[in-house]
C-alpha cells in the first residue's frame, strides 16, 4: 500500500483548498494511505472526509521549540512514506519534505528549494478553468502522477445528518421565520485590511434587507463581538430587527451546520467563503483591496457564485503594482469601495439566491 503526506499548513481556506488533493489521490491510487498535515485550528474543515485516512497535527510548539520540531521530523521519517506532496512551499514544509525519505517529493518551483523534490510544478498566475488558480495550482502538483486523469476540483466538507439536524433546533429554538430568506452575513474579515468598512458594510445589510426582507445572520466569533456590534449599530432600525445578533456560532462545525440552512452567505472573502461553497451555498463575496481575485473566486457563474473586487471598477487605482505593496494600501484603496459600485451585482444576485 503507498502512502502519502500531503502538506498544507496555513489557513482554514487554503487547507480547505488543497484537500483537492486528498480527494484525487484517492482517485489516482484507490488502496493508498492518504496523511494530510495541517495546523490543528484547521481540522474542522476536514473532519469525515473520507479521502483522508489520518490528520497529522503542525502543533504550536514545533514553532517555538527546536527539540520538539526535530523529534516530530523524525516521527515523520519513521512513518517512511512513498510520496510527499508539499502545497506549502514554505520553511517548515521544506524541512518535512527533507526529513521524510520518500522517494516521490512534489512541490511548487523554487530556485533556491528545488533540490529538495524529486518534481517540481510552476505555479500559473492566470485561471484556465473556473477553479480559480488557488486550486488550479494545488491539482496542478498532481501532475507528475497523472497527467491525464480527470480530477475533481471543487473542495468539499462533509457534514453529518446530526450535525445537519443540530443546525436546524438552533435556528428553531431561536424562532427563525423560514418563510424568508435567510442569509449568512461574513460581516468581518480575518484582519482590518481584509474587511470592508463597517460603515459600508452596514449600507450592504441595509440594502439586502431592503430588497429581499431576509432574516440575517452575523457570523463572528465571541471575541470578535464588539466589531459584529458596531456593524449592527450602524444598520438602519429596519435593517437591526432582521438581524438575528445574538446566534453565534460555537464551533466550525456549527457555523456550518447553521449556514447549511441559510440561502446564502454574503460578504468578506475569506474562510467562511470558502467554507459556504464547500457545502453547496450560494455566495456573494467581496474580496479586500489587496488580494488577487483571481486566485479565489472559484467558481463564479454570475448567478449562485459572484464576487466583487475594486480593481473591477476602478482599475486605473492599481497599475502594475503586486499584492504586497497594495496590502500597505488596502485601507486607503477601501475608501474608493463604496457599496454604490457593488449593489448591481448584489441585487441580481438577490434576486437569483
């Protein structure tokens, strides 16, 4: 039996997009083993996917502690794996890929890490399919084992019926009219520099409510409650009493057990994105100043998939310049998203989901 660790040690989207790997190895080699290593905030994405056969856990302390990443390499060596896929590409990936011995290591061309694999693939930088290249470059990695099989591209969660049911009792106990539309609003970014404004995030809820009357839901963490707040004030009062504030979700897995009910999510790219597509949900996405849309607007079909980016509407704002030099950008560049310029999309969208 072959067996193979693949390596994806980020966040929860791009775990959540280099699963596609699992998925396809499963195709490729029926009867192999497939390890795939991820930090541990991650594992809710991938839990009952029945394309991974073991989750192996990048704890905190390998980053903090040499003895404990040196002993958890040589944990790794000793598991003597056939082939190792690296879809990080970063230091800590390149110092498993050079630990564990198999004799098939696959990664992304580095001039200065290539001796490292066995098969390196160069990453594309524009889309060819409507995968996005996020993911068109991770089954890209898959390349030297099958050069014409026919891979699946799209990622999946896998809930369970309790789950799915446990979602449900919330939003009943909680007295959710499901004679409306209900909506998951991503109302904050994973940083300040990949969420839009609240003032104009609150101008996009009131017009949702405007246009559809929908029952809203925040999603957010516990600690991440006085920024849900401050959206929620600046709401018109119409808009608040849609507004279902105070259901928050206590896991991952309930945020997706509940959003697995919702008709849609609507707002900041990001995991919760990723996450909406990955059960089957309609999105409205707006991607920050900053980041490559074309990486992630993975499957867009100007119907039950769209996504806005500032760079569509005022193009003449970025020039040649790269991400990371519009990342110190992105607050500035927000100012000229204003909701005026989204809201033709927003409402076709609302009229189709």
């Amino acid at each position: 039996m072959m067996k193979i660790l693949v390596i994806q040690q980020k966040m929860i989207g791009d775990v959540l997009a280099s699963s596609v790997i699992c998925n396809n190895l499963k195709l490729i080699y029926p009867d192999s083993q497939v390890d795939y290593l991820v930090y541990p905030f991650t594992v809710p994405v991938l839990e009952n996917n029945p394309n991974i056969d073991n989750i192996i856990l990048f704890e905190d302390e390998y980053r903090k502690s040499k003895l404990a990443l040196y002993k958890f390499l040589i944990a790794i060596r000793k598991q003597k794996y056939d082939l190792v896929i690296d879809a990080y590409g970063k230091l800590e990936s390149n110092l498993v890929v050079a630990f564990s011995g198999a004799k098939i290591r696959i990664g992304f061309y580095k001039p200065y890490t290539n001796y490292l694999y066995s098969e390196t693939v160069k990453e594309i930088i524009n889309p060819t399919t409507e995968a996005g290249t996020a993911i068109e470059n991770r089954l890209n990695l898959l390349l030297p084992l099958a050069t014409n099989a026919k891979l699946k591209n799209k990622p999946q969660i896998f809930l369970t019926e309790n789950e799915i049911e446990n979602g449900k009792a919330i939003l009943v106990k909680n007295k959710i009219n499901f004679t409306k539309k209900l909506y998951m609003i991503s109302v904050l970014g994973s940083g300040k520099n990949k969420t839009y404004p609240f003032p104009y995030m609150a101008k996009v809820i009131d017009r949702i409510v405007e246009k559809n009357e929908a029952v809203l839901l925040f999603n957010y963490m516990p600690s991440q409650e006085k920024e849900a707040k401050a959206v929620f004030d600046l709401c018109n009062l119409r808009t608040q009493e849609n507004i279902k504030i105070n259901i928050v979700s206590g896991s991952i897995r309930e945020f997706l057990s509940i959003t697995y009910h919702c008709d849609a999510l609507i707002g900041n790219e990001g995991g919760a994105v990723n996450m909406a597509k990955a059960i089957n949900k309609p999105t409205f996405t707006i991607f920050s100043t900053w980041i490559i849309k074309e990486a992630w607007n993975s499957f867009e079909n100007e119907k039950s998939s769209i996504s806005v980016h500032l760079k569509d509407f005022k193009p003449e704002l970025y020039g040649s310049k790269s991400a990371k030099e519009r990342k110190n950008e992105a607050l500035n560049l927000y100012d000229s998203f204003i909701p005026e310029l989204l809201f033709p999309k927003l409402e076709l969208f609302l009229e189709n989901n």
